[in-house]
C-alpha cells in the first residue's frame, strides 16, 4: 500500500497555512502547538542523506539564505513551503524530482515571494 497526499494546489495552501497559524483554524485548534513545533523544528529533526536538509514527523527541514522553512515534498515535485518568519505559503504542482530542480525551485519559490503571500506555483 502506498502512502501520500491527494489534493488540488489550494489545499496544499491551506494545508501549509494551518501549520503557519499553530495548528489554528478560524479560532479552533485542529492540530496542537506542540505537535507543530515539534514536526517542523529544524533543530531537532533527524538529518537526511541530503546535506544541511533534515527531516522529521512528515516535513523537510532547512535554512534558506539564513531564512528556517519547512515543507514536505511530492513524488514528482510538487510541493508546499512554508517560512513562518516570512509568514509566506507556497504551493507548486509541476513535474521535477530531480534535486539540483527542487533546490532551485525553492530558492526562487523564496526569492520571488512577499510576506503575507499565498502563492500557487503551475
């Protein structure tokens, strides 16, 4: 049996905007804080055959230009990012699985976004 998350490019938004609001929906905690803080803190996730990207409890973990975001990662490059400093949520749906794409991709997924923006990536 495979495992994996089946859904439209707004649900991936609304997804990475619940764990940007704490587990917090329209006043009422779906998830808790800690699990929260526990599943995307860069400091305590496991490290990763990946250099500088950990992982932990279902989300990637890193540092980007200095900036601490988590996002978990589809099979075939999708995506949705979240970077609480910046309060930013980015969702891509697209094809890349290759990892030299998906380090670009974020990078300009960071670069390109303004705090307080939901932004779906084709």
């Amino acid at each position: 049996m495979e495992g994996g998350l089946n859904g439209r490019p707004i649900d991936l938004i609304r997804l990475g905007q619940l764990y940007l609001q704490g587990g917090n929906w329209n006043g009422t905690q779906l998830i808790s804080k800690q699990w929260i803080s526990e599943s995307t803190d860069y400091a305590t996730a496991n490290t990763s055959r990946f250099a500088d990207i950990r992982y932990g409890m279902g989300w990637w973990t890193r540092v980007i230009d200095g900036t601490p975001v988590f996002y978990e990662w589809g099979h075939h490059g999708q995506y949705v990012l979240v970077a609480p400093s910046l309060d930013i949520v980015v969702a891509r749906f697209g094809v890349s699985s290759v990892l030299a794409s998906r380090e670009a991709t974020l990078q300009a997924a960071m670069q390109g976004s303004k705090p307080g923006r939901r932004c779906l990536l084709g």
